[in-house]
C-alpha cells in the first residue's frame, strides 16, 4: 500500500476522457424528463405509460447493441490510433457505422413489423395500452439506427481522447436536437409532434455524426502522410 501514490495528471486524464459518457447518461435523464412532461401536457397518462414501455424495453434492446458495437470497437480504435495505423483506424470508423446501422435497422424492422405482440409482451394481454404503444413503437424505432450512430462515434472519439467531439456526439440526440425537436414540433403538432420529435432528432443527430466522421477520415488521411 505504501507504493500506492495518486497521480494528479493520470486521474485528470480519466476524468476528461469519462466525462463524455457522464454526460450522455445526465442529458439522457433530462430529455427524458422533459418529453415526460410534454407527453402529460399534449397527451395524457397512456402516452406516458407507451414512453415507459418503448423507451425502457425497445428502445433499451437496441441500444444494447450499439453500446456492443461501441464496446468492441473502442479498444481496437485506441490501440492502431496509438500504433499509427491510420489506415486501420479509417475503415473500422466505415465498418463500425456501417455493422452498427444494419444490426440495428434490423432489429428495428422486427420490432416495427411485431409492434403489437412485442408490446402486449412488456404491458401484458387486454391492455388498452398496447395499440398506443404499437403505434408510437413504429415511430420511434424507425430513427432509431440513425440516431444511435452518435453514441457509437461519440465512444470512438472518446477512445482516441477527442473529448469536444464526443461530447457533442454524446449528448447531441437528447440535448442539441431532442429537447428543441420537442419544444418546437409539441406547438406545431401537438401530441403527434412530441411522438415525431425523436426521429427528427435521430436523423439530425445522424447528420451530425457523418460530417464529424468524415472530418475525422480527412484528419487521419493528412496524419499519414505527415
């Protein structure tokens, strides 16, 4: 124990790489609450109920297999950037969004096209829950892919220690687009405006996160050949 020392540089390191991912969860629980909120004032308490069950079971399965994609793909990020290979590092970003998009697009389609069963599974049989939440499963889930591509580069930026990017990535689907998409589409459309704000919010944060790969690739491309 005697040996054991803290190192001020290592653990400011571990705190500016993490606080990407502390803030992804914190915006997480605001948008949440904020779309709670909208839901009860545009809606009423079986939208809220339908969030409940789409965002803590559909939305949960699918994001597990982005947070996989993420998971596998950070180490192999961290060790060619630091090994130089720029070149690995380009085509896991291409193979990372690319595997991401049609694992989850597919598993999407299948929610999509069993919306019913999938929900009277969660809310249970002869609920007057299950048709609103089939519903409003197709919607959400329809974006979702998109979306989730923000939180798979937001990890691959934290792994090569560019925190600004992944913290823009991080919380760009709930804070950036997600809370705006609400407040501005609740007063143009009403309920179905608050249900429509996550898939508008999906494809922006899609977007987004293409330009910053494709600033990425470029940024690699230069760091070869230097």
């Amino acid at each position: 124990m005697s040996d054991l020392h803290f190192d001020k540089e290592i653990i400011g390191n571990i705190v500016k790489i993490g606080f990407p991912y502390l803030l992804v969860q914190a915006s997480s629980t605001v948008f949440t609450i904020v779309l709670n909120n909208f839901l009860g004032k545009f809606g009423g308490e079986l939208d809220i109920a339908a969030f409940a069950v789409i965002n803590g079971y559909v939305v949960y399965i699918l994001m597990m297999i982005t947070q996989s994609t993420t998971g596998g793909l950070q180490p192999i990020a961290s060790y060619n950037f630091g090994a130089k290979l720029y070149d690995r590092v380009k085509d896991l970003i291409k193979v990372g969004i690319g595997g991401n998009l049609i694992a989850v697009y597919v598993l999407a389609i299948l929610f999509w096209i069993a919306a019913t069963p999938v929900c009277t599974l969660f809310i249970g049989a002869g609920s007057e829950l299950i048709p609103i939440a089939a519903k409003y499963t197709r919607v959400v889930v329809s974006c979702t892919a998109l979306g989730l591509t923000a939180n798979l580069m937001s990890g691959y930026f934290q792994a090569v220690e560019r925190v600004i990017e992944s913290t823009v990535l991080g919380i760009c689907r709930y804070i950036i687009f997600g809370i705006p998409a609400i407040f501005i589409m609740a007063n143009m459309l009403g309920i179905t405006g608050v249900w429509f704000s996550q898939p508008v919010s999906d494809i922006l944060s899609f977007a987004l996160s293409l330009v910053l790969a494709g600033m990425e690739i470029k940024r690699l491309k230069n760091m070869k050949t230097a």
